[in-house]
C-alpha cells in the first residue's frame, strides 16, 4: 500500500512539474562548463536548445546518454545547442572522467552551487530535460527519459519555426 501511494505522489509530482515547465520562459543563466568556459544567454540565443539535468550516479542518465549524443549530431549543423548540466552533488572529478571517456561532443556544465537546477523549476530528479525554442520558451519538459523519436519530432518542428 505504501509504495502504491509513493508512486501516486511521485506521478503527482512529476505531471505538476511538466504542467508548470510548458511554456514557459527558460531561465536567462550563465553555464561554465568544464573546461572553464562561461556560455551566457547571448550565446544560445535564437537556438533551439536541449537542456539536460543528470548526474554520474544515475543510471538512467548514463543509458540516455548516448541517445543524447546521438540527437546532438544529428541536429547540431541546424541551429541545435545541447548543454549537459552536472547536478551540484555531482563529483566535477567523475563529471570530468565520464565526459572525456565519451568523448561527448556537446558543453558539459557543471552546476556546483545548484542555482542553474533551482532556476529551472528547482530541479531534483535526474535525469530531466527541457527542450527551448528558439523565442526562449521552454516548450518541453521529460522527466526521466525521453521518448526519443517523439523528441526528434519536436526538435525537427521547433527547427523549423523562425524566430
């Protein structure tokens, strides 16, 4: 009965939080990823954007993470930005490790005060993604992993708009 009710309010959750996410404006944040580098809102302005909040201790993150290469590629040369977010209780040490063994081929940030998951809605599940067109709105939010050919739909639609 216990984990009946758990998973209830865990739905319950996860519905408010897409319901609350869609549409909304996405948060003007700076990035420092981990080579150093700041990316400010200026540099991904005008883009469609995929934001992905995941940690090196999720399993389910490390299992879409080829996914999200993959989707990276493919829409890259468009007018796609991908920026992988770090959680802040993530170790930047594995962090580092994870990105430079996979060779990933999109910014890795690192969120180490959490102000760039508390700014997208306070973010706690990992993994969770948001997708941003490129007017600044975030018209997409999964909690946990995608549906990959429905978000490639999305992508290939919000690529298509101008701005």
């Amino acid at each position: 009965m216990f984990k009946k009710i758990l998973s209830l309010l865990s739905t319950l959750a996860v519905v408010s939080v897409l319901a609350a996410c869609g549409g909304d404006n996405a948060p003007q944040v700076s990035y420092v990823t981990i080579e150093g580098k700041t990316i400010a809102p200026a540099d991904y302005q005008g883009q469609v954007m995929l934001v992905n909040f995941w940690a090196t201790s999720c399993t389910t993150c490390v299992k879409e993470m080829p996914d999200i290469v993959d989707t990276y590629n493919k829409y890259k040369d468009q007018g796609f930005k991908t920026i992988a977010v770090a959680m802040s209780y993530d170790r930047p040490d594995y962090v580092v490790n994870f990105a430079e063994t996979r060779k990933l081929p999109f910014d890795v940030a690192l969120d180490v005060n959490g102000k760039i998951a508390k700014a997208f809605h306070d973010v706690k599940i990992t993994p969770t993604t948001y997708v941003i067109n490129r007017k600044g709105q975030i018209i997409k939010t999964y909690v946990g992993e995608p549906d990959f050919a429905a978000l490639h739909a999305l992508i290939e639609k919000s690529l298509a708009e101008k701005v």
